[in-house]
C-alpha cells in the first residue's frame, strides 16, 4: 500500500499552490437567509412534520419572570449561550398525517410579530402541502402567535377547506366581553385580536371539552394556566407517542431548567407552573417524545430530569 509520508505532503501542498487559480472557480454570494424550515419524523403509522414560522428576538425586562430577577435570567440565557437581554422565542406547527387525515396543530404567526417571522406559508409549500389539503385546525390557545396564521392580511381563511376546533373553555374566556372591559389595558388587544380571527367564523368553529380525541389519535390534554383554557395534544399512534406540549413550557433553557418561574405571558401563574411540573413529569417518567411550540426548531426532543429541574434532549437528525 502507497502511504504518504511528511515529506511528500509538504511537497504537494507546494505544488498545488503554485498552479494557478482558475477564474471559473469563483466563491458564491452568501443567501443571507436559511431554507425552508420542514422537519418530517414518524410516530407509529403517523407522519408528523414540524413547519418553522420564524424566532422573536424579545428583548425583555426585570418583569419578564415574576419570581426572579433579571439578573438570574440572564445568567440562564449565559449559561446556554444566548445573548443577555433577549429571549430568541421560536415559533413551530405540527402538521399530523394521520393517513386519512391532514391535521394542523396551531397556525403560526401570520408575520405579525416582525421580519423575522411568517415563515410558515413557505415551509408549508417546501413541504409539498397545499393550505387547502388541510382537514382539521387545533388551536392550543388563543395568544396571536397561534392564532394569527388562520387569516391572510386582507381577513381572509388561508385554509379554506379546513374545521377549526379550540377549547370550550378558551372560547368563553376570550371571547366574553365582561372579561375584556375588567382586563388591563395592556390585554385589551389580545381580545381584539381573538374577534378579528373569531367573529365572522364563529359559527364555524367547533368547541371541544379538552380529554376529548379530536381526530385519529389526537387527543386534546387540559393544560390550564398559561391561559384559562390552554391545551396539549398526544399524538398517539401504533405504540408510539408525542405529547405536543403548546406553550406549557416556553423557552426550555428558562422554563424547563427553571420550572417554578412564572412568565409574564402566563396568566395563572401558580397554575402555569403547577401544570408544567405535571406535564414534564409525565413526559420523563413515561420516556415520551415531546413537541413544545417555543422550543428551538426542529421543537422535539425527550425531558429528563435534573437536581433542580428539567432538561430537554433534542432528538437526532434522522431520515423516515
């Protein structure tokens, strides 16, 4: 066998740089932007595919978590390598092929929430799926980062064809206009925007008591307390399973590492927090793959438990 010593290397490297260059050999622009964001993984008979909507870059403040000071959270944001100061919030739906049916589990921003977001109709079309091949819309709450997507910029349904089905109890809270005259000014707008979406559709849409199975193998799971009717999923399917977490836990590297803080975007505070524990309980105990909505694209991985808390195992990249 040929080898290669030193020597020879060296001689090598000398004669290669002494050819010339050829100008057809020339370094491409830089894109400046990334692909589409599509992550398509099984469970059981199930295809699920993660579509990416984009990340938040939101700057915060010392009422940004109600229980700790922001000189504790931006030490959590130190230690996991984010910059102080700012919360890279991601945004990530679950398309559910169920075989039979096409089922979206919340709609993305709309692009409402800056340039950096929005990016769902692309990673939908990157994906091969057609806004209007989708069947079933579940909407896990009604804050506009899940809600924004059903409606294009001029109001209309961007999936024409598809139910959409929220909570009962998400429902009557948002959509009572007792509780937007007694909310805080600050929260007025969250109202207004649920109506935008809701109120020429209202009698399309379908009111499911959370427990119920909502499509094949989609059951909806109550996770109160980040808003009064918050829901999880489980995608269930052969003998595999992903609990589609929502917003039960935000951003991991905070809320999971840190499960008794309580977000300012969580309205039941103790409850949020309460539910999280059970939730990430649950997940760790029973070895479960889980989806979390504000988690670093692809969003999936597996929880385990800490000595103050929990963490989360992102899932290997891996063909079907």
């Amino acid at each position: 066998m040929h080898t290669i010593n030193r020597r020879g290397l060296l001689a090598g490297a000398v004669t290669a740089a002494a050819l010339p260059v050829s100008p057809a050999i020339a370094a491409a622009p830089p894109a400046g932007v990334q692909g589409p964001g599509v992550y398509r993984q099984k469970v059981g008979n199930f295809e699920v595919t993660a579509l990416y909507d984009g990340t938040w870059f939101r700057k915060i403040d010392d009422k940004f978590v109600r229980n700790a000071g922001l000189t504790d959270v931006d030490k959590a944001l130190s230690d996991s390598f984010l910059q102080p100061g700012i919360v890279p919030t991601s945004f990530t739906a679950l398309l559910v092929n169920t075989g039979s049916k096409l089922v979206l589990i919340d709609t993305g921003t709309g692009g409402q929430l800056g340039p950096t977001t929005g990016l769902m109709p692309g990673a939908l079309a990157a994906a091969g799926v057609k806004p209007e091949a989708i069947d079933t819309i579940l909407i896990s709450h009604f804050h506009p980062d899940h809600i924004n997507g059903i409606k294009d910029k001029d109001g209309k349904k961007v999936f024409a064809n598809a139910e959409i089905q929220v909570a009962a109890p998400e429902w009557a809270y948002w959509m009572d206009d007792a509780n937007m005259t007694a909310s805080p000014e600050a929260m007025r707008t969250l109202f207004l925007n649920a109506r935008r979406i809701f109120r020429d559709i209202a009698g399309e849409v379908k009111r499911f008591e959370p427990g119920a199975e909502l499509a094949p193998g989609v059951t909806s799971i109550a996770a109160y307390g980040h808003t009064p009717g918050h829901t999880a999923f489980a995608v269930n399917s052969g003998n595999q399973s992903l609990l589609v977490l929502s917003d039960t836990t935000n951003h991991p590297w905070l809320f999971a590492r840190n499960p008794e803080w309580q977000g300012i975007f969580d309205m039941d505070g103790p409850g949020a927090v309460a539910t999280r524990r059970r939730m990430l309980d649950r997940a760790a105990t029973e070895r479960m793959q889980v989806m979390g909505y504000h988690f670093p694209f692809p969003a999936t991985g597996y929880i385990v438990r800490t000595a103050t808390g929990y963490d989360v195992v992102p899932v290997m990249w891996q063909p079907l």
